[in-house]
C-alpha cells in the first residue's frame, strides 16, 4: 500500500520566519503535487514535481522533489498570516491512472 | 478556469435519511472524485468515475454509490445516512493526472 507521510503535523510560527514541511513515503512515485486548503473550502494545486531531485518556485514558496522520487519538501521563506492552511501533498495511486492518494496534511498557523 | 461546484456547502440530515450530494463542473473533463475528509484521517476516496455511466469504488464505498448520468454532473449518494458519515465532502475534477485536481468547496455533511 502506497503511503504519503507528511510531518510536522502542526506547525505554528510567527509572521516573517521560515519554515519546512516535509512528505515522505516508501514507494517511487512518477510525480508528487501539493495543495494548500484554506479552512472551509477545497485544496487548490499548487505545483506538481515530475523529476528527481527537481526545485520548482512561486514566489516564496519552494517545492523540491527527492532524487529518488520518494520524497519532497515544501519551503516558505518569510511566512506570512495569508499562508495560513492545510498544505497537503499528493501522488498517484499506482494501481489507477489518475487516481491521488493524499498525505494527512501540514497545519500551518501563521501569526501577525 | 474550471470550476467545480457542491449543490451544498451544510447539509444537516437524520439517521436513515437517502442524502444526495451533486457535484457539476463546466468543463469537459472526463475524471471526477468523491472524498471524504475526516481530522486525523485525511482525504480518503470514496468513488471516482472516468466516463459517463462508468463507476469504480474508491478505498471506502461503503455505505455510499454514484451516479453519472451526464457528463458534467457527478452525484454520491448516502443509501442510509448513519452518524459514521458525518464528514466534510469533497468533490474533484481532473483532465489527467498531471494536471492535478479541481475540487469544490466542499459539503460539511452532519447527521444526527
């Protein structure tokens, strides 16, 4: 059974400080993507990573996929109060094309 | 862009009840998702359909079935409402794996 295990489950931090967040599995997968869900409504994409060892950037978010393709990070520079929400991280269900499995997802609480 | 849309943000329904959930997206993509997202648990799939009339269950169907008459409408049907599926309800939408997800606000679905 494939598994996405993300850490920390909570993280509460003070507005302009860093953080990273962390998804880690067992299993290969061919692509990983993270979500963020703002409380009350759905997770909306924001990067998928296709390449081992891959960093992609939005603005100050960087997202770095594993060189083996069974790990990836989510790194926030100078965090602010909008970056509020759950972020999950998702990858493909190798037994069905297109279906996700989801991570159980990092609460982060940003404070003014 | 795409858009997902839940008949229903609260529902509140009795034990017994036949509940339905819509879900219609106005785009023309062939992949739609149920979820149910419970704290500690995460996002756990229900069904998922690929094409009109076609079904498949997802890691929990019971308790639950589908419906896709049409290609826009994607509906998830609780036979028997019982108290275990109280939960927040999400539905998704995809063109492709490595498109990622387009999901809906959500229905936070009480029974009692």
């Amino acid at each position: 059974t494939q598994l996405l295990e993300q850490s920390p489950q909570f993280l509460s931090i003070q507005e302009g400080e860093n953080l990273t967040v962390y998804c880690n599995s067992s299993s290969v997968f061919s692509s990983l993507q993270w979500y963020r869900q703002e409380p009350g409504e759905g997770p909306v994409l924001l990067v998928t990573v296709v390449t081992g060892g891959e960093v992609k950037k939005l603005k100050r978010l960087t997202f770095q996929f594993g060189d083996a393709r069974k790990d990836s990070s989510l790194h926030i520079t100078a965090a602010q109060p909008g970056d509020t929400g759950l972020y999950l991280c998702a990858g493909e269900n190798g037994g069905s094309q297109g279906n996700l499995i989801f991570g159980k997802g990092t609460k982060l609480s940003v404070k003014p | 862009d795409v858009k997902v849309t839940q008949s229903s943000r609260y529902l509140v329904k009795r034990t017994g009840e036949k509940v339905f959930l819509e879900c219609v997206q106005d785009m023309d993509h062939e992949n739609m998702f149920w979820y149910r997202q419970d704290p500690g648990l995460g996002l756990r799939l229900i069904y998922f359909s690929y094409d009109v009339k076609m079904k498949e269950k997802g890691d929990i169907p019971e308790g639950y079935s589908v419906s896709r008459e049409k290609k826009e409408r994607f509906s998830l049907i609780l036979e028997s409402a019982s108290t275990n599926q109280t939960s927040m309800y999400l539905c998704a939408n995809s063109k492709g794996f490595d498109y990622g997800y387009t999901f809906g606000s959500g229905t936070r679905l009480t029974v009692v």
